[in-house]
C-alpha cells in the first residue's frame, strides 16, 4: 500500500524537480506543529501560558533540528471540543502538520485522541492532565502532569499532618472525578475521614453557595481542585465567607494557587498547602534561567505550569527529532519519545516508555510572603513520581 506521506514525498520530489529544485531541499521541507489552544474564553490564559513556555524553548533552541526547520502553527479552540477537533483534522489533513500540540483542558484532548490515532500523529497532551488521556491513543505523550499523581502526595501529606476530616470540593469534569478519586483513596488509606464530596461546574462556577456547604460541615480542611485560572475567584469567595476564620485549612492539587495568578489573591492564599509539579519559586539553575527569559519575553509575566509544559513539550519533540534524524513517521517519533529523560525547569523528567506519561517530581508546597511577593515555597520532594492511577 502506498501511504499518504510516501506519495507526498513522491510528489514534493516531482515538483522539486519541475522547478529546477534539488530532491534534497525537497526534503528538507519544514516539520510543522499544530499547537491548539484556548486563547480566547475562560481558559485563556492557559493557552497564553503553553504558548509563551513554547516559543520560549524555540527562541532559547533556535528552529532547526536534524537538519529540518520547525514551524509552530497556532490556533484557537476557545476551549470547545468540536472546534479542537476540526482544527485538529484540518490541521492533518491541509496542513499537514507532523505533531499536534496544546490541548488546554480535558475534553479537548479526549476529542482530538481519534485523529491523532487515525493519522498516526504524534500528539503532545502540554496541559490537560485526566489520567486516562494517554491511553486513548497510542500516539499520545504528555508533559503536563496527571491529577493522580498530586492528589495522592496530598492526600498522604493531610493525614500524616493532623488533618482529620475533610470536605473535597472539585470541578465536575474527568480531571475533578480523578483528584476526588485520589485524594480520597490515599487520605482515608491513612486514617481520615471524608465528609463530604461537592462538585462545582466547571463553567462559570459560583462558589458561594458551595462553600457555604463546606463551612456549614466544618471540616480541618477542604481540598479543592479547580483548573487553572479558575483559583483566584475561589480564592475570593473563600476569603468573603470567612472559612479561614473559621478554622478550615485550605489543601489542593497545585492548580487553585497557580503562579500566574497567586500574586493577586491576597492574604486569603497565605498557608494554602498544595501538592504539585512546578512552582515559579523552584531552587534550580534552570528554573531561575527559564522564569528570568520568560518575564523578559512576555511583560514581566510569570510562568505558571503551564508555561514550563509548553515550554518542555517543544523540549520533548526536539529531542525526538534528534533522536530519529529529522524523519516524522509517527511510530518511528512515538519509539524515539519512549524513555526520553531531561532536566527541566521543574526538576528531572522523562516519558515512561511504558505508558508515555510523564515521570516527575512532586513537592509539597506552602504559600508564603517573600519580598512582598506571594510564593508556592517547596518543602518536601518526591521523587520521580509516575501516574498512581496506571501503576500495577
Ligand atoms: C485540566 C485543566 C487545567 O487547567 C488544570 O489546571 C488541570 C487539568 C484538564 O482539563 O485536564
């Protein structure tokens, strides 16, 4: 059978030719990625962050590797599954992109997941973080994080730390199910005791009445997930209904207290205790690096976690690119992605060959004031955590 991309090559050779073109600068044509993002809606400034953290690595790394130009084509999904999908398919099929890349949340990773299987795309997950996203093609990798893997070191952390009951609180969509799931098996694995289980909508959300229900239970704590951006309006109802007044500790998944917006929540924030992949504050010569190029490039703002998985997704497909010479046949780009390990700005990483998810460390987290400036201070590592939920 001859494939589409034999007679591509096929046919960019005859053209070449035609113009008086060598057959090598025919096949030197540039490796184009499809980056889909939301930039526009609620979740647009995951789509600011993945992009800024991607352009970034591109003008760190310059935009040849093996020999092949790279070309980042980006668009906007406004956060909606049929358009990521359509974009996804126009971008195999018109643009003939070699990699797909982005997906700002969720259900926009899950649509896309057939394309990427059907077309033999290697696909980039650099922010949707539901566990089972890597199982719904092969042709998946993902450099953001899964929830599994914050909600256990969490939830671990609360019962050995004199957390006794707890209210979860998540939005209600598969990432939310997934940190609720988590959360709850390791916390009351190891003693505690969960009181209440609450989802909020993951559009728009009004907390108050929710929160209302997590003061009226008074637990020690209530552990929340919201996507990032979401945080600063919880943050608010949280401080206007008085829980922390009332006792109730703040505990999470990294998301509520993201970097890009922490600095604005006020003293509400101060003492949050999260489990989480990449704070702004991380001690390593590459995260000081990366945070200082990254204000630079983009007025001053911070780098969130999403910002160092973009950045580390272009990070990812360079070095598969190295490692297969420039060639893009996608099974070839998915066997070279497999057991892939670096130092990002977040600490070490890698691809877990088995499962092309990420391998990584987590840390636990408090918000604190330092220099006038509201900080997720890492206080404890775990090293080279994989996905709980594909482990076994
Ligand atoms: C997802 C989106 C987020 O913004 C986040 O912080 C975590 C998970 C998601 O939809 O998978």
């Amino acid at each position: 059978m001859m494939d589409r991309r034999r007679f591509l090559t096929v046919g960019a050779i005859a053209l070449a030719a035609g113009l008086g073109l060598s057959a090598p600068a025919a096949a030197q044509e540039s490796v184009k990625i499809g980056l889909i993002l939301p930039m526009t809606g609620p979740f647009a400034s995951t789509g600011r962050q993945v992009e800024a953290g991607a352009r970034l690595y591109m003008s760190k790394h310059g935009d040849t590797v093996a020999g092949r130009k790279i070309e980042l084509l980006l668009k906007d999904d406004a956060g909606t599954p049929d358009q990521t999908k359509r974009t996804a398919q126009e971008m195999v099929v018109n643009d003939k992109v070699s990699f797909l890349a982005g997906f700002g949340l969720t259900p926009l990773a899950f649509a896309t997941a057939p394309i990427s299987t059907q077309a033999k795309v290697p696909t980039i997950v650099m922010a949707a973080a539901t566990s089972s996203i890597t199982e719904k093609s092969p042709f998946i990798a993902r450099t953001s994080f899964t929830l599994p893997q914050a909600s256990v070191i969490i939830g671990e952390w609360a019962a050995e730390n004199g957390i006794k009951k707890v209210v979860t609180l998540v939005s209600d969509y598969a990432p939310g199910a997934d940190a609720q799931k988590w959360f709850a098996s390791a916390f009351t694995e190891n003693g505690g005791e969960i009181v209440e289980e609450i989802q909020v909508p993951l559009r728009n959300p009004d907390f108050a009445p929710f929160l209302q229900r997590v003061k009226d239970a008074s637990p020690d704590a209530v552990f929340v997930f919201v996507p990032s951006g979401a945080g600063a309006a919880f943050m608010k109802q949280f401080r206007d209904r008085g829980l922390g007044e009332a006792g109730i500790r703040l505990i999470g998944t990294g998301d509520v207290v993201d970097d890009d917006i922490l600095n604005d929540m006020g003293e509400a924030a101060l003492g949050t205790v999260t489990a989480h992949h990449y704070s702004v504050a991380h001690d390593s010569p590459e995260n000081d690096a990366f945070v200082k190029a990254f204000k630079a490039a983009n007025d001053g703002m911070r780098p969130n976690f999403m910002g160092v998985a973009g950045y580390d997704g272009m990070a990812l497909i360079y070095q598969a690119l190295e490692k297969t010479g420039g060639d893009t046949d996608g099974e070839k780009v998915m066997e070279a992605i497999k057991g892939l390990a670096w130092t990002s700005p977040r600490g070490p990483i890698s691809i877990d060959p088995k499962t092309r998810d990420i391998v990584q460390n987590m840390y636990i987290r408090e918000v604190k004031s330092v220099d006038g400036e509201l900080y997720n201070v890492e206080q404890e590592t775990f090293e080279a955590v994989k996905d709980p939920a594909k482990e076994g």
